[in-house]
C-alpha cells in the first residue's frame, strides 16, 4: 500500500470510513468487524470514526467501541494503525445531526472517545463541524487544551473553509495536521481547501470521496470519464475516482465509507492506480454537480 503523512505518522494512502457501519441501514456486527479485519489485512492503517456514528439517541460512540472490539480481535499487529475520531456533532435519535462546539463539552466528549477507544491519548482528535452558536475560536482553543494536555496526540478539524483552517492552524501553534472535508467526483467545492492544505503541507482527508458514483456501479450524468477511464483500465468507477483524489496533491488520503469486506478491497486497489496526465485532466475538467451532506 502506498502511504502518506499525518503529523508525525506515516499512515496507508486510503483510509476506512466507519460511519456506514453504524448509522441507518447498518450491517450486522460481525459482518462491520469483517470489514474492518478486511481493510486492515489490505493494508489500511487508518480508521476514521466519530462519537456521532449511531443511530439511536443512547448509543453514543456506537462506532468507536465497534472499531475498539475489531481491533482487540483482529490477529494481527494494529500497533500502527491510526485511530481517528471527531467531536462536536450530536445526534439526538431521530435522524438529524445537531452541532455542539461549547469548548467544556469538547472536552469531555474527546476523555469520553479516549474510553470507549480504550486509549490513553487520541491518536488523532477532529473538531467535527462549527457550531454557529460558539465562537470558532473558543472551539479550537478547546482541541488546542486537549493537545497540551495530552488527551489526544494529533488535533485536525473537519467541515472548515480557508480561514477556518488558518485560524485554527494559527491557535493550535502551527500543529493542525489535517482537513476533512467533504470531497467527491460530484462535490469538488473544497478544491480550494485541498490545494490551501497542500501549500500548508496539512493532510485532507475527502469525506465521503465516493460520491457520486455509486457501488452498484452507476455513474452519475455528469461523470461519464469515470466510467470511461475505469472501462479502458478495466478496472472499477470507485478506484478511478479514489485514484483522482490522490493524484491531485501529495497531501490527500480518502478515507471511503464501506459496510462490506468487498467495498473496502475493491477501495484500497486505488493506491496501485497510476492514472495518466491526460486522464487525470479529464476527471478533473468534468462538470460537477454541489450539494453538501451531514457527517
């Protein structure tokens, strides 16, 4: 697997998102820690996760203590896998995602990750989503206070603009180490947060990278080079567009959703995708439809 940096951590080029294993639609649990136990035997050294991947209202942290028991029972060393989580999105249980930056419940929230981790520092902690209600600042100031005391050992943001990511950057004392925004064939309006954190040397990591093409293989109207690409490398849509991603800095590490042990193999075959200058700039030229979700 070909690999990048986070901070001080060398990590896989493509991580696992864990959030479809635990919201709606989620799989049974021993086919989620299949997956995992697939993505790590593939190679994937990070794993991104948040307090808010549950379904209902009491199952906070439902996909941390998921990741926690798939790594306790996996056979092999996960000494060097890199455990990523987020604070600072809620979900009350009943479908929607509610936002809470106040700096006193970050705190918590990240000791309460830590425990359910079952870790004694947060390998890499994320603010998940500004929260309008708090000033950013005070937010940051609160992942900063966790980084000095060492409640986690990395600090990221996630669901930030330009400034948010120099703001925070400039009170975390230079020690940001990485962006995760949302970023896919058919949401590519972070372009320019991407190409700022490649300037900065700050790993993006695209949330939800897939969109836009979906498993079954369907592309959608306007990403018709994805297909075509995947048809003459005869290879899949979903490698083609991860592939893109990681050509377009040194800096990007995708981090793909996946339920199923096939989604996550199919996934990290990117990493040996060498695309062409010619196809890079036709995936990139592409018109692409702007929307935003939740995560």
């Amino acid at each position: 697997m070909q690999q990048r940096t986070i901070g001080d951590v060398t990590v896989s080029a493509l991580g696992l998102g864990g959030m479809p294993m635990s919201i709606e639609g989620r799989p049974d649990e021993d086919r989620s820690i299949a997956t995992i136990h697939a993505a790590l035997d593939a190679g994937v050294t990070l794993i991104d996760t948040a307090d808010a991947y549950h379904r209902d209202a009491n199952e906070v942290g439902h996909n941390e203590e998921l990741i926690a028991r798939a790594l306790r029972s996996y056979g092999g060393d996960t000494s060097g896998v890199l455990v990523a989580t987020k604070g600072g999105h809620l979900r009350p249980g009943d479908g929607s995602w509610t936002k809470n930056g106040r700096p006193e419940y970050l705190r918590e929230a990240a000791k309460a990750s830590a425990a359910r981790l079952g870790v004694e520092a947060i390998g890499l902690y994320q603010f998940h989503r500004p929260d309008p209600e708090v000033p950013y600042a005070e937010s940051i100031g609160a992942i900063r206070d966790l980084l000095d005391e060492g409640v986690i050992r990395m600090a990221g943001i996630s669901n930030a603009d330009v400034a948010q990511i120099d703001e925070a950057n400039d009170i975390l004392g230079g020690r940001l180490v990485s962006v995760q925004n949302q970023f896919s064939p058919a949401f590519r309006s972070s372009l320019g947060e991407l190409q700022h954190c490649a300037d900065l040397g700050i790993a993006f990591l695209p949330w939800s990278p897939l969109g836009g093409i979906s498993r079954a293989g369907a592309v959608g109207e306007n990403h018709g080079a994805f297909q075509r690409v995947a048809d003459a490398r005869g290879v899949s849509p979903q490698q083609v567009a991860l592939a893109w991603e990681l050509a377009l800095a040194p800096v990007v590490i995708p981090i793909p959703g996946a339920s199923r042990p096939a989604s996550i193999q199919d996934s990290v075959r990117a990493a040996d995708l060498e695309l062409t200058a010619d196809e890079i700039a036709a995936l990139s030229d592409e018109a692409a439809p702007v929307g935003e979700a939740a995560q």
